[in-house]
C-alpha cells in the first residue's frame, strides 16, 4: 500500500479528500491547502451539482487540473468506496448542522451524521486510507439537541474505529462558532439588520467563537500531530451574544424571544466527565482514549484532574471584547 510521508507544514504529493467540500469550511479549506501545498489531487466531495458548480468558477479545472469535484451522499456507502480509491487523507465536513432542521427531521439528521460516519468509516479501513479527521461541533458536549446527539454519536464511531483498524487512523476536531459559517449566528443577524429589529433568545448566551481561517489551520494541524482516537478541541475565545448583535446592528432596536428547542444558554466543548482522560496544551485541549489515559496519557500535556468543572463559554479565561468583536467581524465579508 502506497504510504504517503506527512509533511509538518503540507500536503504536497497527498491525495487528498473533503466531505461536505463545497460548504464554508470546505471552501475555504481547498483555498488554503492549494495555498500553502501541491496536493497530488484534492477532492471535493459533496452532493450539490449547483454549489460544485459555483465552486468550479473560484477554481477552474485549467488552472487547477488536480482540483476535481466528485458528486455523491455519505449515505452512499458504495460511492464512498469508489471515492476514496487511492485517497491518503480525509476531512469529514459533511453534515446536517441546522439545529432545528434536526430537531424537525430527526431520521434524516440519524441517516447523514451518524449512518454517514459509519459508511465513510467502512470505506475508509476498506481502501486504506492513512488519517481521517472529523469535524465535530460544541454542541457534541453534553448535547441537548438531536443535531448535537448525532454528531456526539458520529465522534465515538470515529474514536472506536481505531480499534478495527491497523492501518488507518481517525481522529475528531471540535471547536465552536465559526464566523462566516452558515451555522453561526451572524449570517442570521445580517439578515435582520435591513429590517431593523434584531431578535436575541436570551441576553445572557454566550457562545465560543473563532474565525474560518482558525479553524482550517487547526485542522491541518491535527492532521499531522494526530497519532489515532484524539479528541482536539482548540483554545478560542468567548462572546455574549447581545455584543455580536451591538456590534452587528447597533441602531436596531433588540427583541428577546426566548429560548428555542435545543438551545443552550452556554456552550461547552470540554465537558466536566470527559475532563477525567483530556489533557491541556497551551492552545489546546487533548482528549485520548480512556485505555491511552490508563497508561499514562500523553507526553507535554496536563491532565485536567478531578477538579475540572468543565470548559464552558461563560467560564472562558479568554473574551472578545467589542472593539476586537468589530475588528474580526470587519474581516468578514458580508459585514464589509
């Protein structure tokens, strides 16, 4: 089997290949590994021929011959299979992220992130593939929502792999809100700005937040320190969410509706019981396998202990303020 060598900065000479590649973090993905890397062929897997094909004017095949975009479903075991033919690195993006899309279809929600993570796993140990990464979300931690459930769900599938395989390696990446993602909630407060009223659920919810770029380096980070069955959660800074409204809309008059189904006053991306076998890094957080935990755990990293309460967005160490608010949220285009 072809054993691609991982560089601690590229992917040149990877094949490499992203579920859900044409949605804001696989956009931006592909825009920085074709950066920063010669990747041997980059695949952008996904099931929309329309965003593919919007995605093909930013990236044209006579520019970019080793960009191809492939259609298909995670829920597509057999087409997974053909997929990932000679492919050396995964990024599993693909998902149902909308909260109450999930809570609504519920089955369909099951079918894509949980059903799906099965699939891309079988295919994935069948056709050798060396490291895949999962995108994973806050909302994994002590989920209160379905969307949440499934992708808690997905993680112990990817975590639990490990133990099939000998060749291929899985880990999870979970982090917080995104700026410019279609799941945060500034698109949805952009949206409201023209009409003037801004509606909040509740002025006390805080959120972790932090921006595209963070989050595809972090990921290509993970890719290469990974060794199989981590957990990474990266250090980022907290916000209130009334501020992100302030700093957004500051002239629109702000409406508290209350609460929706599956929503959390705070976030969590490290929960208090997974504290017993997570490790700390000075930008980051590690959990391990309770077996690798039990053996000492891993090097440069401090165990958390038996008095971790849990890393929550109201306890951060770290917040936006609103002038650094204003500054992150200038670099997005839609606020320009």
């Amino acid at each position: 089997m072809r054993q691609y060598e991982f560089s601690p900065t590229t992917l040149d000479g990877a094949n490499v290949l992203i579920t859900g590649g044409t949605g804001s973090f696989g956009k931006r993905f592909v825009s920085r590994v074709l950066e920063a890397s010669k990747p041997e062929r980059l695949i952008i897997f996904s099931r929309d021929e329309l965003k593919q094909f919007h995605m093909r004017q930013q990236f044209p095949l006579e520019q970019f011959p080793n960009v191809r975009m492939l259609i298909g479903d995670v829920r597509d075991r057999e087409r997974l299979s053909r997929v990932l033919d000679g492919v050396d690195v995964v990024i599993h993006a693909a998902a149902l992220k909308q909260v109450p899309t999930a809570e609504h279809n519920p089955l369909e929600a099951i079918k894509t992130n949980i059903m799906g993570a099965a699939h891309l796993i079988d295919a994935a140990i069948d056709r050798g593939v060396q490291r895949v990464v999962a995108l994973s979300t806050d909302k994994a931690a002590n989920p209160v929502n379905l969307y949440g459930a499934t992708k808690l769900c997905a993680d112990k599938l990817f975590v639990a792999a490990n133990a099939t395989s000998r060749e291929t390696r899985f880990s999870v990446v979970r982090y917080g809100n995104v700026v410019g993602s279609r799941g945060s909630v500034i698109p949805y407060f952009l949206a409201q700005r023209a009409t003037g009223r801004i509606t909040l659920t509740d002025e006390r919810m805080t959120r972790f937040l932090m921006t595209l770029d963070q989050s595809v380096d972090f990921v290509l980070r993970c890719v290469e320190l990974m060794l199989g069955g981590e957990l990474f959660v990266p250090k980022i800074p907290s916000a209130k969410v009334v501020d992100i409204a302030r700093v957004i809309a500051p002239d629109c008059e702000r409406e508290v509706i209350g609460i929706r189904p599956g929503e959390k006053i705070h976030e969590t991306l490290v929960s208090k019981d997974e504290g017993v076998h997570t490790y700390e890094f000075h930008d980051k957080f590690i959990a391990c396998p309770q077996i690798v935990a039990q053996k000492g755990g891993i090097n440069g990293g401090v165990p958390l202990g038996p008095e971790f309460e849990g890393y929550t967005s109201d306890r951060n160490k770290k917040w936006l303020t609103v002038a650094e608010l204003k500054k992150l949220l200038n670099q997005h285009d839609e606020t320009k």
